[in-house]
C-alpha cells in the first residue's frame, strides 16, 4: 500500500491508501477546526485570509497566515524529499513521514488541553498544516499523483470530469475510467466520514480525539510492515519446503540404486 511505486502499483493499493488516509484528513480537518478555529488540512482558505489580512493592514493575521502555508508548504517539501531521495533504497522510507505526522496529533492530543504550556491556538493549527502538508506530498508522491487525501476541491473535479467523460468515452476505455471514479467516491465518502467523526467525538474527548487518526496513521504503517514480514516469511517457508522436498528425493533415488 505504501512501499510500492510507479508500475508495481495496484487499483487496491491506492484504494487502500485512499480509505485510510481520506479517514485520517477528515477527522484532522473538523477536529482542528473545532480545536483550533482553522482549517489545517488546505490551503486554499487561507490565501483568502492572507489577503484580507493585507487589505485590512492586520499584519498579526497576514504573517500568522503566511506561515501556516509556508508549514505546510515545509511539510510537502520534507515528505518528498524523504521519499524520493531515500525510497529506492531504504526499505521502510515510507515510514518517515508516517512516524513524523503521528508524533504530530499525539503532541496535539496531550499538549493542546495543558494551559501551563501557553502554546497558542496558532501554533497547533500550524503543526497540524504541516503534517498535513506531509500526507499529502506522500500519497501524491507513491501513487503517482492519482490519489489526494487531505482536500476534495480537486477530487470534485476530477469526479465530475470523469463523469462526463463515461458517457462519451467508447465502451473499452470504460472499465479504467469506471475505476477511478469509484476511487474519487470513495475519498469523498470516506473524508466526510472522518470529518463528521471528529467534529462528533471532539465535542466529548476534545483534543485527545486526535489520539483517532493518530490510530489510524499507526494502523496504516503496521499494515505493511506486517506484510512485508509475512510475506518474507512465506517465501522463506516455501524455499526451505522446496530444499527438503529435493533432500527427500535425492535418499529416494539412492535408495534405488
């Protein structure tokens, strides 16, 4: 789901990595809405924010503003770089950013409800757009930019798209096509269901209901470490299954002898 590229990838590993990350972006979104009164899985919102900041001469606004999308901005940058430069060879490198945005909604779980600490609303949201940033850039970057997980504007698009699309493309293009719409489907359902999840669990746990996509996050990474082990173990078991096998043969044949 997150170890393969390019042509080793599969319509199930992008469904996969498209339910699970969509869940997390989601619950991220109307959590750190509810939490922190921002959006911090976008940035669309906030270039209007940045503009009325400068219109109106609030440069507390404009500057807090232009550092949420510089964070975000850093945290694309930092996945990418982890992943392009490291993932041919380094077999977990898509663990980095993973383990990095986990860290993220943990520190948000336990530090944002502890007032003696005196981070700022501001400072979360910040956090949490740069490990959104990081999301993002590592599903674009392993699914070859066919799946986006932490916003739905480009998902609307491409679905509606698509849509038109199947009732003029030729019947043998259709299969592809009718594919990739259910995948825009599902990051659609699948973000609207993390998000009414995190804007109904945070109104009962508050912030420690970013310990959820942070679940999730862990879930996904042990996933596939699991079946990466597995599946070295089954080939192991078969190759030393297959070396008995011969040994066998070899005493039968010179039992025969």
């Amino acid at each position: 789901m997150l170890r393969h590229f390019g042509v080793k990838r599969t319509y199930a590993h992008n469904l996969k990595l498209a339910v699970l990350l969509s869940l997390t972006a989601g619950f991220v979104n109307a959590a750190g809405f509810l939490g922190f009164s921002a959006l911090t899985t976008n940035v669309t919102g906030h270039a209007a924010l940045f503009a009325e900041g400068i219109a109106r001469q609030d440069w507390a606004i404009a500057r807090t503003v232009a550092i949420w999308m510089m964070l975000f901005l850093a945290g694309a940058f930092s996945s990418s770089i982890i992943v392009t430069k490291i993932g041919h060879n380094a077999r977990f490198s898509f663990a980095i950013p993973i383990v990095l945005e986990t860290l993220i909604l943990l520190f948000s779980a336990f530090s944002a409800s502890i007032t003696y600490l005196n981070f700022s609303s501001n400072f979360f949201a910040g956090t949490l757009l740069f490990a959104m940033g990081m999301q993002n850039a590592l599903v674009s970057v392993i699914s070859g930019s066919v799946v986006r997980t932490t916003h739905l504007t480009g998902t609307f698009t491409d679905l509606g798209i698509e849509l038109a699309q199947l009732r003029t493309d030729n019947y043998a293009a259709q299969g592809e096509l009718i594919s990739r719409i259910k995948l825009r489907i599902s990051i659609i359902l699948f973000f609207m269901a993390g998000a009414l999840s995190g804007a109904y669990l945070f109104t009962f746990i508050s912030f420690r209901s970013f310990l959820i996509p942070a679940s999730l996050l862990g879930f996904t990474l042990l996933y596939d470490v699991f079946r990466i082990n597995m599946k070295r173990y089954y080939s192991n078991f078969r190759a030393r299954s297959k070396g008995k096998g011969l040994l066998i043969s070899a005493k039968d044949v010179n039992l025969y002898k």
